[in-house]
C-alpha cells in the first residue's frame, strides 16, 4: 500500500496523547469517588462497567486512526475488470506445425485451442490475428465479430522458415496502425545497427532529417488498451531479431505473453525426401516475455495449450490497478464513529426515570 499524502501520517504522533489524556481524566474521577461515603456502592455501580465503558473510546479512537489513514490518500493494488482493450494473436505456421509429436498435429491442436480462446474471449476485446512463417502476414485485422476470428483461424497455410520477429513487427503494428511501423524499416534499421560505430541505433525510428514525432518510451507492460501473444513451435530461422522487436514493443509499454508449443525435446520431421529436426527456442521466447513484462507459458499438448489460453483469457478480461482507496478508510471511520456513539448513548445515557408521583 502507498499514500498519495504520506505527510498526513504525522498526525498519527497525537494519538497517544489523546490516550494519556483519557487515562488521566479516568484517575480524576477515581480520586473523586474517594468522596463518597461508602466505597462499597461505588464499586457496585461500576462493576458491570469496567470493561465496556472504554469500548466507545476505544472505537472513537479506532475511527481517528481510520479517518487519518483516508485523509493520507492510500492507494493499493486491486483487481477490476479491464478496459476495452486489442489483442493481437501471432501463431507461428511454419512447416514444423505439422510435426505429430503433439496429437493429430501441432498445427491442428493449436488451431483447436486457438478457436477455445475466441470462445471465451471477454466482450471489452477486439481480436487480431497474425501468421507467421517465412513472411508475416494479417489473417484477421481487430475485430470483435468472433465468427470472422474462427473463419481466420481456418485460413492458416503452412510455409517455410521462421520469421518470429516478423510475426512480432505485424501484431505491434496493429496495436500502432498510426505509427506506420513496417518489417521492411526495422530489418532496415537493424541492418544500420550492426554497422552503427557508436552503438545500436534506434530501430523503428527514422533519420533526424525525416523525424516527425518522437518516441516517449514507456514502462514495459504499462500499455493498458492492448497486448500480444505469440505462439512458436521453433527457432527464428530468417527475418529481423525478435529481441530487438521486444524492445520495441517494451518500449511502447505492450506486454507480450508467449507460448512454446511442442515437447521439450523436439521431434523430426520429414518432409520433401529430407528431414529436419525441430526443436522449441524457450530462451528467445522467455526473453520476449521478460523484457516486455509479460510471460512465458509452455505447452506440450493440445490440453495443455488450452489451459493457457483460458489463463489468458482471465487475464484479459480483469487487470490489476494501481487505485485509490481512501473512500474505503472513510467509509469504516464513520461506522465506528457511528457505533461509538450508539453503544456510549445505549449503555450510559438511556434517560432519566420519570419522577414517583406524590
């Protein structure tokens, strides 16, 4: 918990000088009892008082406390439903999908859990849909129409190579469409880089000459109207490096969940009167999710890919915020106010008896 207004907390110091001023005021009316002529009706009356009648300060003093806390501001973080948000889904369908190391095909078991999570995809969510093998490609622009989110699922062709940081470049772009980012600069850019004398250079910016706006880069994971998930099956084998393209992407505060998909160990495939062997890249994919304040998630199984785009789609649906919860403290400063009075007026003030008539 924080306070916007930590300052405030100070007046908490008082507090015990209220309570030395109680138990002061309690000795005073103690000697004063010594007053009266038998000691024995004193103790008589207040027998049954003892205890119950440093209740109500006790309460009023819980209530100050509370009020203190309020007025200091405390934020804390809480779970509430998300805002309208845009997901963009990159899958990787490069030729090692059809591996059957995960039952029928990892192309067909992950199309199955793909379609799962359109199905229980929150309302406040538009969908868009990227493909990525040898070249990326938009399947489905953001919509929250899911049949035509299903139909593009269906659409999905497998093609050499793996172009995971293209994947990456098309789904960022879809969360930015007004940035204009494009695969062609950023290979373009990281080209530039490598050859760079004085270090890495920017790589989704243009030249000075050619700025128009620039980048204020923000918290990784910060970014509350969209996220990416990216699902690969095997390491990048052609386009720009999808490390770089995080750092693009944490720029802009886009948190990317990632997905293996696929055993651990791997698997061969043949393929074209040759065969290969594939094998899940888990370093890349949890750079991807660390750098950009997401997660990495690995599933070995159709099953088991399901069970984490049901994780996700929980995710989606509430977030955790940062939130001010003053009118909480408020709220429970008044009831025991509230109740100090009650209880003070029921037990020592119920009224004078009417006097015996004559």
């Amino acid at each position: 918990m924080r306070f916007l207004w930590p300052e405030m907390l100070w007046v908490l110091l008082l507090l015990p000088l209220l309570v030395t001023a109680y138990v002061f005021i309690l000795r005073r009316r103690k000697r004063a009892a010594i007053r009266y002529s038998s000691l024995l009706l004193v103790r008589e009356a207040v027998r049954g008082q003892r205890f119950r009648r440093h209740v109500p300060p006790a309460l009023f003093l819980l209530s100050l406390v509370a009020a203190l806390f309020a007025m200091a501001r405390p934020t804390a973080s809480v779970t509430l439903p998300s805002q309208y948000m845009t997901v963009a889904l990159a899958m990787d369908v490069s030729r090692s999908m059809q591996a059957t190391d995960v039952e029928p095909t990892r192309i067909s078991a992950a199309q199955v859990a793909a379609k799962a999570f359109i199905e229980e995809l929150p309302r406040n969510v538009r969908l868009g849909i990227v493909s990525f093998a040898g070249t990326a490609n938009v399947v489905q622009t953001p919509t929250d129409v899911k049949q035509d989110m299903l139909d593009a699922i269906d659409r999905f062709q497998l093609q050499r190579a793996t172009a995971t940081g293209s994947g990456l470049i098309l789904a960022l772009s879809m969360l930015f469409p007004e940035e204009g980012i494009d695969i062609d600069s950023v290979i373009a850019s990281q080209a530039r880089s490598r050859g760079h004398p004085g270090g890495a250079a920017p790589i989704d910016r243009p030249r000075k000459s050619e700025e128009k706006k620039v980048l204020q880069p923000m918290a990784p994971g910060s970014y509350p109207s969209g996220v990416i998930i990216l699902l690969s099956d095997g390491r990048r084998t052609t386009g720009p490096d999808p490390i770089e393209v995080a750092k693009m992407a944490a720029e802009r505060g886009v948190r990317v969940y990632t997905v293996g998909f696929g055993t651990l160990e791997g698997t061969t495939i043949s393929m074209d009167n040759y065969s290969f062997y594939v094998r899940l890249d888990e370093e890349t994919l949890k750079s991807i999710a660390k750098i950009t304040g997401g997660e990495y998630f690995h599933a070995g199984t159709g099953a088991d890919l399901r069970r984490v785009y049901t994780h996700l789609s929980t995710k989606l649906s509430m977030e955790r915020k940062e939130t001010e919860v003053s009118a909480l403290f408020s709220a429970v400063a008044a009831v025991l106010a509230l109740m100090a009075a009650m209880l003070s007026v029921l037990w020592f003030h119920r009224g004078a008896r009417p006097a015996a008539s004559a």
